[in-house]
C-alpha cells in the first residue's frame, strides 16, 4: 500500500482550493483569482499544478481587513 500525500501533509498547513477561499470571501472564484493576480490577497502555495491557499493566512488577511498585498502598498 502506498501512502498518498495531500497538499495538507506536504507543507504542513490547512490549505484551501480557489472554491473555498471564494466562499470565505463571498465572492466569485473569478475575483479570488483577479485579486490573486493583483497581488491584492496573499498569494497562492503551487503544489505542481494545484492551487491552493493557507486558509489561516486567507482567515489573517480578512480580519485585517483585507490589505493589499502588493508591495509598496499603502504609501
């Protein structure tokens, strides 16, 4: 039997596909990925090719209040 790794136990964190940040931030999988693509949110952990977010980053980030993420931002 072989052991099947997760994203979870690859990086040891609770990570979240685009559908589950979306639905955090009752928004559209669309936006998640504009804001993403931004640098408005925290960035996404690749994973070859999945995609997922550290949904305690995703939870840090709202109770911020949602800052932009890009550098340089806020000046």
């Amino acid at each position: 039997m072989t052991a099947v790794l997760t994203p979870e136990k690859v990086t040891g964190r609770k990570l979240g596909d685009v559908k589950a940040v979306a639905e955090k931030c009752d928004c559209s999988v669309r936006h998640i990925y504009r804001l993403a693509d931004a640098a408005r949110m925290p960035a996404p952990v690749r994973l070859g090719a999945l995609v997922r977010w550290d949904l305690d980053e995703i939870d840090r980030w709202i109770s911020a209040g949602c800052p932009s993420c890009r550098k340089g931002a806020g000046r």
